[in-house]
C-alpha cells in the first residue's frame, strides 16, 4: 500500500516537469493517490502537455487563484474532473513583480508589492476557502516556502509576501482545524525553477547554500522538497498544523 492510496489530491502549480507542484504530483500518484491539476491563462495549454509526463495522465482545471469567478467556480470543475471529495490541497503558486525584487526593496511600489502579496500570500487563504466544500472528511493542504524569518539578498517583497504567507498558514490552521483540515509548509531550499529563475539574481541566492547546508544542497533537485510535502498530505503527521518542515538542507538552523 502507498503513502497516499486512496487520496483526492488537488496540486496547483504545475508549469513545467521542474516545477516542485509536477513533482509532488508524480509522487503523490506513485504513492497511490488520485490528483487533480490546476492552471490558468496561457500557462493552461503548458500545464495540459506537461500533464501528459505524470505516471497517469492528470486532468487541469482552470483557476487563477486571483479571479473571484475561478475560486467560486472551482469546487464544480473539481467535480467535473471526476472527484467528488478532496482529502489535500496543494498551494504551489508564487509570482511577484521583477520591479519589487533582485535589489529593488526600497523602491518597490505598492501596486506591483500588493500583486506580489496578493499572488503569493492571500492566495493561500482563497485556495482553502474554495476548496473547502470538497475538504468534508477534514484533509491537510500544504504550501511551499522560503523561510521569511530572514532579510535575505535579491527576495525583497517576495520575502515580506513568504512572511505574510506564514503567518497565513498558522490563522488558516487556527479556523480550519475544528473542520479536521491541517495547514502546513514546507520551508525549501533554492530550486531551479522557472520562478527561481525569474527573480533577478537568484543566483547570489543559490549559490552559497550548499557549502552552508550540513547535509548539502543540489539546487537541480525538487524531489526532497516534494517528498516532504507527501509526507504532510498522508495519514502519518494527524495531529501536526501551523507547522514549517524545513527542507533546505539544514541551513535554517546554522549560524553562518
Ligand atoms: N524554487 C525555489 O527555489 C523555491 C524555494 C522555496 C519555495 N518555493 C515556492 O514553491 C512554490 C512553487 O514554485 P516553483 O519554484 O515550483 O516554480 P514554478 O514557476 O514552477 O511554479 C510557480 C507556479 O505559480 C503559478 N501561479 C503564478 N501566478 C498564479 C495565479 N495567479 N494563479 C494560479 N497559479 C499561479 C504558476 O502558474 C506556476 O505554476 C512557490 O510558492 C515558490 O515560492 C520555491
């Protein structure tokens, strides 16, 4: 028996075989479980293809976790997609302007940080909101993080959104935990994804980290980060939320 059979999984995120959502996917259904996509916009035809690569071809539904239509609209294009309940949900969704990162903190304007906390943070709270009518024998939804707790070079306002994202995950744990529903993170390390690749710099971010890391860091390799996230979407962490599982190696917890 796998770590997820029977599971409903809904997985957000999936732009390319490098995203960690494609690879909590492919692991979630080598595990037994059964996964339901999302994608939005341009992205969606991308996602269709790539969907292709998992183990059992997944279906898409459409949801830009900004668009008030989407969100209201998901539970039903979940449903049509074949499953009638959700025991996890997988926010995998980051995006911030480039003019609010790579260096650019102190000039960053309040339309593009807002895009940057609203895409990133807020969306949290929507992504459960919406799938909670499916969520109805409690479940666990799980997202991916860089660990806010630091000012670190390059992030700038897509740090403050990680920050704002956190502190999400635990109010989300707070209201959703008398539903049986547990919200956790999972704290990664540099991963060269498209997102990765889009912050200008990213690059003085990899870079060090794996002479930092007790246990070393491949920055080519989503699949630790992913196998954490399983871990949190099964049976074996019942009594955990509010929780950050770190996953970077161990640099969170050194001094230099
Ligand atoms: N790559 C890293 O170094 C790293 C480290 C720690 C945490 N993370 C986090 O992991 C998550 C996944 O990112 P990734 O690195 O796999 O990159 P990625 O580019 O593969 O995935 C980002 C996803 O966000 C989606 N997205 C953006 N705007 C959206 C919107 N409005 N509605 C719905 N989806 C939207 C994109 O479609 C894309 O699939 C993000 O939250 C990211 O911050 C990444």
């Amino acid at each position: 028996m796998g770590l997820l059979t029977g599971k409903k999984l809904l997985v957000t995120g999936v732009l390319t075989d490098g995203s960690i959502a494609f690879h909590v996917a492919r692991l979630a259904q080598e595990e037994g479980a059964q996964v339901v996509l999302t994608s939005f916009g341009r992205q969606f035809r991308l996602t269709q293809v790539i969907a292709r690569r998992l183990p059992v071809e997944a279906p898409v539904v459409q949801l830009d976790v900004t668009d008030a239509d989407d969100l209201a609209a998901l539970a039903d294009r979940v449903r049509e997609a074949g499953v009638d309940r959700l025991d996890g949900v997988v926010h995998s969704i980051g995006f911030a302007p480039q003019s609010v990162m790579g260096g650019n903190f102190l000039a960053g304007e309040w339309a593009d940080v807002s895009t940057a906390l609203e895409v990133s943070a807020y969306s949290l709270k929507s992504l459960a909101v919406a799938a909670q009518p499916l969520l109805t024998e409690g479940g666990s939804v799980v997202g991916l993080t860089f660990d806010a707790k630091f000012a670190w070079p390059v992030y700038d306002w897509m740090g403050v959104a990680k920050a704002a994202f956190e502190s999400t995950a635990r109010y989300l744990a707070r209201d959703l935990g008398p539903s049986g529903v547990r919200v956790n993170l999972v704290s990664a390390g540099p991963i060269r994804t498209t997102a990765a690749k889009s912050i200008p710099g990213f690059e003085t971010m990899e870079s060090r980290w794996s002479d930092r890391a007790p246990l070393g860091w491949d920055v080519t390799d989503p699949e630790p980060a992913a196998r954490a996230v399983a871990a949190l979407l099964s049976d074996w962490f019942p009594a955990t939320t509010g929780e950050i599982v770190h996953v970077d190696g161990g640099v969170h917890a050194m001094g230099q």
